[in-house]
C-alpha cells in the first residue's frame, strides 16, 4: 500500500533519531581494582569456570591482554568482551553514585587504570546483568568500584560483590538511574533514565516537571521503568500503573522524544536543542491517558499538566515480578540484617511481613497477603518476635500493638536505621 | 537422548540430512524454537551456493524467533548465514553484526563481516536488473510464440504469462491486468526507487511485446469512483467525507466523527490521483472531526483553528468527486507521467559537515530523496531498505566522487561549485555517449549530485553494463586535472573503490 501519511518523497529527510551508541545498545562496566593496575587475570579463567551454573566454552585472550569469553549461563549462550584501558578520576563527575566507603573513594581518586567488560545482554537481561557482576568479581575479587557506564552510575565494589554472591538477581533499578537535569530559571525538570537500551527497550524521560513536585513525579517514571523491566513488556499502547487518591486509574503511555518534544513548547528544557549531541536515539515520554476515550482517541496529557494529581498520595502498583524480587532478595540476605542487629544494639529494624487475608465471606486466603511492616524486637532460635506497627485492612484478626513470632519465611522485605542511614536489602552492603 | 539434543549432535557430526529427516516429519506446531533452529542450521549446511530454495527455508524458519533469540549468538549466525547465501549482503553484515555483538571477538563472524563489506564495496551484484530482464524477456516471448494469435483470449494470455513472470523475479511489484490484457499497470509502491525500476522494466520491453501491451507506471485514476469502499470485508460510506485543499498544498479531510480506516482514504486518494501524482505532489494530509470546532486541542490543525464555525468551513470543502479539480485549482500538479516525475529532484543542505568521502557534503540536489535520507541517517550495520530492495532486484545504488586539483571551500566558492558541476555535467555525458555507442544508455539513471568540502558527487542507479560504465568512469577521470576519484556504494560501511588517487 501507498505510504500516503507516514512518508514524504520528495524531501530529503535530516535525521531526528541517532542511532544508538555502543554503550548504550550493550552493557559497559569499567572495574577498578589493585588487580587492575597490575593487568593481573591469572586465574580468572578457573574463578569463572567455578561460577555456579556457568559453562565455560572459550577463554581467549590476546597479547594486549584484551579478550572475549563464551559461556553458557542458566543455559543460554553469551559473549563478553573485555580490554584493559584508562581511567580518569574526573569522568566520575556527571555520574550517580551508589555510597562508597571512604576508604575506598579514597583509593578510587588514585586510580588510573580501568579493566573495560561488555557484552550484550539477551532477554533474560536481570540474569544477563548478574553474569557480568559475577564475571567481574571472577575477574577481580578486590574489585574496588564499577562505573556501569550504560546507566551511568558508579557502583560500589562492596555492593558488587553482594549482589553478585547473591542467590537472587539484582533489582529492576539495579539496572538503570533516573537522572534529573535541573533549569534554575525556569525552575523545570527533565528527568530521563540510562541503562534501560541495554535490556532491548527504550530509555523513558519525563519533561517540564517542577521542581518542586520532582520528589514525587520521579516515582512516576521510577514506576513505569520498572513495570516495563519486570513485565519484560514494552508499552505498546498504555499501561495501568495505579491510583489517583479520586479512585481514577494512572495509566500512562509514551511517545517516542522526537515526536514527544513538539508537543511541548520550542524551548524547553530537553527540548530539541538540548539533544543535538546526546539523548537523541532510544527514549520515549512519558505521557498519561486521563480517561478511556482519551486512550482510544490517543489524546495524550502531559504529566506537568496534572502534576497536582500526581503528587496528591497517588497509589502505584508493584508487579507481582517485582514484589516476588523483592521478598527473595529480603530472604537472601536476611543474615547480613541479623548479624548487624544482633552486634549493634543501637540499630532498629523494620520487617516486612506477609499476612493471609480474610475476604468478605470470612475465608482466610493465602494467595493474597497483606504485606505489613512490624518492628523487631528479637531473634530467636527459629526466627524472630515483631511488633504490628499499623491496623491491617484485611486481616480482622490483628491490630497495631499486637506481637507474634515469625520466621524467615514470612519476610518479604526489611530495613535497618542506623545512627545515619536507613539501609534496605539491595544497601545490604552497607551493614 | 532427547530429539533436540540428538539433532544438536547430528548438525556437530554434519549429519544434516538425519537432522531434517527426524524434525521435517513433525507437524509445525510441534517443534520447539529451537527444534526450528537447529533444523534452520541443517538446511543451511544442506544448500549450496545459489541454491536458494535451501536457504529462503532456512530463513522461514528462523525469522519468527528473533525476539525468541534476542541476543543468542547461533541464532544471529544462522540468519545472517542464510542471507548471505541469498545474496542479501546488506541484510547478512546486519545479522552478523548482531551475532558478533553476542560473542565479541568471534573469527568467524569477523571474517563472514568482511566478505559482506567486500561484497557490498564492490556493489557488483550477482545478476544485474538489466541481466535478469533480458532472460526474462527472451523467455516471455519464447512461452508466447506457443500460443495462437488469432485466438479470442491471446492478448490475456500473454499479459498472464508477462505479469506472472514480473511476480515472480520483482517480489514486490504488483501488476494489474487492464483493458483485456493490453495494459499491464505496475503499482510504484511506496517509494520512488521502485518507479525509477518500474520505468527501467518499461523501457526494457521488447519491440514485439510492445506491439502487444502497454505498460504504465503506477495505478492511474479512476473514473468511476463508488460512495461506498470495502475494506477486509466491512464498507465503508465515503460520500459523508469533505476535503478542504489550502494554498499551501494541505488538505484536510473532514468528517463529523471519523471512524474511516486510514487505509481507506489512501486507496481513495490513490483513485482520485494515482500513484505518480500522489508521489509527485507530496500532499500534506490532517484530519478533522467535530470535536475539533467544538473543544480544539493541540492537535487540532491550525486550518481548523481560522474557523470559528464549522458550518463556515465545511462551505470551502468540497466532497470526493470534487477533489481532483479543487487540488488542481490550487496548483496541484496533475496529470505527472512517470519519466517526468523521475526527473524531478530537490535540494538539500546539511550542517554537520566532516572531512570524509560523502560527510563532507555540504550543498546537494538529488532526483530519490528517500536514498539520501536513508543513507545519512543510517549506521554502518543498519537494515537499509531502500538500498536492499535495489540490490535484491541487482540495481546498484552509488555515486562517483572526485577531488578536483586546488579546490576546496575557500572564498571563491562560487567558482568551486561551478567546476563541480562542469566536471559532473561532462561525467554524465562522457559516460552516455559511451553507452550509447552499446544501445545501454538506460542501464544507468543518474539521480542529481553533491558539493562537498573536499569532493563532488554525481549519484546514480545502475541496472546494468557496470563494467562498461565503470571503464568509461575510469577513462574520464584519467584525462582529468582529478586528485581523487573513485566510487561507492550508498553504504556507509561500503569503501570507495578508487580509479585515481594522487
């Protein structure tokens, strides 16, 4: 058929869209190490062969020391590459960075050498992020810091080495950070995501956000970057993402930047001018259906538009991927929490616990719990006595105050203050 | 062992032929992915080079399993390893590429990389438009000279056999039979490299089929259009719609709520205009309903916007059987033939301007436009369509580029650009008088050209005699005061192939 709307032919058309950049299409992570600075591999080949679940098929490697890996992981075939290279302190700069120990941010300032591993992750991408944690610390156990320069983000070499120990693959936000870019001027935000291109969707950005509702719109594109992550599910047409405290649904959708920045005035922050050089490829915005003929007539609203909504206690939705993640991860490192209670009577900790249900009928449901936070009070021999710390809404037989023992298997997440810091599964590492 | 573990095994000890036997006798849809994959491997190792029954069912197989695959290295060979073997060699360095992105370093895909970039450099496609047309031909007449000219159904029979064989090399060209069998109408499609092929088959036809049917480019209009359009069965009423035409080559198609499948008012345009005029005049299209007069949006068009009342608008429309007319009184250019068409070009300038062979282009015309567009906003391993339907039809898309001898962008601009366009101009007619002296002058089209910092460019499509237009290239630029000159493919991954460097 004719492409009678979609295509000019008597024009040359300028690219808008830029392909995408290599780090961008695959995942980059830069390793700092002592190991690093002495090019020193010897025995990495025998530490990957006994990562679990891991079948080493080819080790090679050059003069130059640079090189490529197959192997099969959880049964999928996957190519690394790897080369040593340089490192400049200064490229920290722009990057968000995970809490790194003093200690070692001091040795990070010296150093000046990177050891540089990519590969292409597949569609088991949480698996595909996991392996190369693993093959770094295999590379480097002294491993130092990692700039995952895909997202854009500095990750400690302590955290590495948790999540790659870990049972449990990291965490969908693991994956990608949401950056803000700030406009003193107009008192705008732009926030936009990296890492997400990697995993074969497209980067999300919102645009025109106040400054002073950006804290609670980054829960908005925090929420659709990880229902689409863990639904492995690219929003074709809408998504429900959750409430409006009216009871109404959020549902948003999203349009590729460059037909997504006309429909925003010419200058605005993360407008076109803003993209000449850089986050002119993969991403789309954010955009909100309010209703459903809106959604059949693809009228798209501006989240800024409705910003007052937004920040008025909406209610997001977690994926049952993402809370099934959650509460493994919370199992998984479960021991870190004990010991660090158990030797710093200072630290408070909440526990989150799984509840059955009771519905209208009086039967008790085991599928859907009601997931409450209680304080802990002590451990014992087979797990540990909480406290309630709220009136549950559907479970009649409890209410605040009320104290019981639970186990291990009752977790679904928890946290840990300490005299500065509030610590959680995935900051484990910080204990 | 398992079945696909065992056909693993048999594809390892190049026991093909097991492998399809044990997987081709179970029904479709009891085969895994990865049955179909390793049965994919068999056949690829089964076929021979220019065997492409063996590879095209190779490809079948594996296509459907690409998200399936994402990032699986053996998948990405195996696609990219049958594409090769079709002679898609554009198609083959994207699949391969994705396969080395998967196993980084691989010798193997490194080297299949390369044979494409070599392939694809020299743009000599294995069997040219011009070669696959003369057999066509030959064969065409052969098939015909069977049938009885005097019989009543001679003239459908031999548009029959002609329209078949056209399917049949041209994948994509639709043929429609009109008049009896006199007419054979090619439809353009949507892109008007197919028109610029389309005119070379036409050109092409053989003085004693031409005494049998005419060809012609591109649906034409139709006369009698019905109110009512059928549409994957439903109908659809088009009497109820109305067009507003501006000055400015807009037009707006109103209806007071539109539930018309977009797909419908394309074949209506295309039976008010034909194909060629529609190509030809670059309609701008919006729509419009009644919500737009009683609560616009953004996205309301600014035409709509003049109007206060929709009743003051909908007197400057007009309904169907008046479209043709108001577009032509707002100087629509109808009435367009295909060769005129071909011959219009436009220009173009780019900003970002580099120091390498077409990057430095700052200044161009050109007569296909969506060539150029595909071409500078690819990658060097992106999927180019464009350029892969040409080379699939064995048309190469390139163009001469040249240094001339102390130019450069200076101040005496003007002066560059004039001896560009002097050299151009005399490469054009150098190499047509050569072809001419063959009876080939339309194995080439030559699309328009470009200035650059550092070169000029003449672009062009060839269909057939490369050789012969290559040595005339060659001829010419020998004799010129030329620091550089040479060609390339419309790949940024494809070298320029050099006739004089200095």
């Amino acid at each position: 058929m004719f492409n009678l709307f979609k295509k000019k032919q008597n024009e040359v058309e300028l690219p808008k869209v830029a392909p995408m950049e290599l780090w961008e299409e695959r995942s980059y992570m830069h390793v700092l190490s002592d190991s690093v600075d002495t090019e020193d591999i010897t025995d990495a080949k025998e530490r990957i062969k006994a990562i679990d679940e891991v079948n080493l098929i080819e080790f090679n490697q050059k003069d130059d020391k640079s090189g490529n890996i197959i192997l099969e992981y959880k049964g999928e075939e996957y190519g690394i590459g790897f080369y040593f290279g340089d490192f400049v302190f200064d490229s920290l700069y722009s990057l968000q960075k995970q809490k790194i120990h003093d200690e070692d941010f001091k040795k990070i300032e010296k150093k000046t050498k990177s050891f540089i591993i990519y590969m292409k992750f597949n569609k088991n991408y949480f698996d595909s992020y996991h392996l190369q944690l693993k093959l770094i610390t295999a590379f480097f156990p002294d491993t130092l810091a990692v700039i995952d320069e895909s997202a854009e983000k500095l990750l400690s070499g302590r955290w590495v080495k948790l999540a790659a120990d870990s049972r449990v693959a990291p965490s969908a936000d693991s994956i990608f950070t949401v950056q803000a870019v700030y406009d003193d001027k107009t008192k705008k935000v732009w926030f936009h995501t990296h890492g997400i291109c990697r995993t074969g969707f497209s980067e999300f950005e919102l645009l025109d956000i106040s400054q002073d509702n950006a804290n609670d719109l980054y829960y908005l594109i925090n929420t659709v970057a990880n229902r689409v992550l863990y639904q492995n599910e690219a929003i074709d047409d809408y998504m429900f993402l959750g409430e409006f405290v009216d009871g109404n649904m959020i549902v948003a959708t999203t349009l590729p930047w460059n037909e997504a920045v006309c429909k925003y005035p010419k200058d605005i922050l993360g407008g076109a001018a803003d993209r000449e050089c850089s986050h002119n490829t993969n991403s789309r915005v954010i955009f909100l259906y309010l209703t459903e003929d809106d959604a059949n007539n693809k009228r798209y609203t501006k989240p800024s538009e409705v910003e007052e909504r937004l920040i008025n206690n909406p209610l997001y939705y977690y994926s049952n991927e993402q809370t099934e993640n959650m509460k493994f991860m919370a199992r998984d490192r479960f021991g870190l929490l004990k010991e660090a209670v158990s030797n710093n009577h200072d630290y408070t900790a909440l526990i989150k616990i799984g509840l059955p249900t009771t519905d209208e009928e009086g039967n008790i449901d085991y599928e859907n719990l009601e997931h409450i936070w209680f304080e802990l009070k002590e451990f014992n021999e087979d797990g540990f006595r909480a406290v309630l710390t709220q009136n549950p809404y559907r479970v009649p037989s409890m209410k605040e105050g009320d104290e019981g023992e639970y186990t291990i298997c009752d977790v679904t997440d928890w946290i840990v203050y300490t005299d500065d810091m509030r610590i959680e599964p995935n900051t484990a590492y910080l204990l | 062992m398992e079945l696909l573990e065992q056909c693993k095994e048999w594809n390892d000890n190049e026991e093909y032929k097991k492998v399809v036997d044990a997987l081709e006798i179970l029904p479709e849809n009891a085969r895994t992915p990865e049955m179909d994959s390793e049965l994919a491997r068999a056949y690829n190792n089964l076929g021979e080079p220019g065997d492409y029954k063996m590879f095209g069912q190779a490809l079948r197989l594996l296509l459907p399993y690409e998200e399936y695959f994402r990032g699986n290295h053996r998948y990405y060979f195996r696609v990219a390893y049958s594409y090769f073997y079709l002679d898609e060699h554009g198609l083959a360095l994207h699949y391969f590429k994705q396969a080395l992105d998967a196993r980084p370093g691989d010798e193997d895909t490194i080297d299949m990389m390369n044979e494409c970039v070599n392939r694809l450099t020299d743009g000599v496609v294995e069997v040219s438009m011009s070669q696959k047309l003369d057999f066509f031909w030959e064969d065409t007449q052969e098939e015909i000279r069977k049938y009885d000219k005097n019989s009543k159904d001679y003239h459908e029979k031999v548009a029959d056999i002609t329209a078949d064989g056209i399917r049949d090399i041209f994948q994509k060209i639709n043929v429609n039979i009109l008049s009896d069998g006199r007419i054979l109408e090619l439809e353009a499609g949507d892109d008007k490299s197919n028109v610029f092929m389309l005119e070379y088959i036409k050109d092409t036809v053989p003085d004693t089929l031409r005494k049998l049917f005419d060809i012609k480019v591109g649906i034409s209009p139709k006369e009698n259009i019905k109110d009512i359009m059928i549409y994957e069965d439903e109908e659809y009423d088009i009497s109820e719609l109305r067009f507003f035409v501006s000055d400015d080559r807009q037009i707006i198609i109103y209806a007071d709520e539109f539930d018309i499948p977009l797909e419908v008012i394309e074949q209506l345009f295309i039976d008010i205009f034909g194909e060629i005029d529609l190509m030809a005049n670059d309609f701008e299209f919006d729509i419009a309903d009644e919500d737009d007069f009683n609560a616009p949006t953004e996205d309301t068009c600014k035409i709509v916007l003049d109007y206060n009342e929709k009743e003051d608008f909908l007197k400057e429309c007009v309904d169907y059987n008046g479209l043709r007319d108001r577009a032509k009184s707002k100087g629509f250019r109808l009435g367009t033939s295909a060769k005129e068409y071909l011959k219009m070009y436009s220009g173009y300038q780019l900003q970002s301007i580099e120091e390498d062979i077409r990057e430095d282009i700052y200044i161009g015309t050109t007569c296909l436009p969506s060539l150029i567009s595909e071409y500078i906003s690819s990658g060097p391993f992106d999927i180019m369509p464009i350029m892969d339907e040409l080379y699939r039809n064995g048309v190469m898309a390139g163009f001469f580029c040249f240094s001339i001898e102390g130019g450069e962008l200076t101040n005496s601009s003007l002066e560059y650009e004039f001896e560009i366009m002097n050299i151009r101009n005399q490469l054009m007619e150098y190499i047509l008088n050569e072809l001419d002296k063959l009876g080939k002058t339309k194995d080439i089209a030559f699309l328009e050209g470009a200035t650059g910092k550092i070169c000029g460019y003449l672009d062009f499509l060839i269909f057939g005699s490369f050789m012969d237009i290559m040595n005339a290239a060659c001829e010419f630029f020998e004799e010129k005061n030329i620091k550089l000159a040479g060609y390339k493919t419309f790949r940024k991954i494809s070298k320029l192939v050099t006739f004089k460097e200095e």
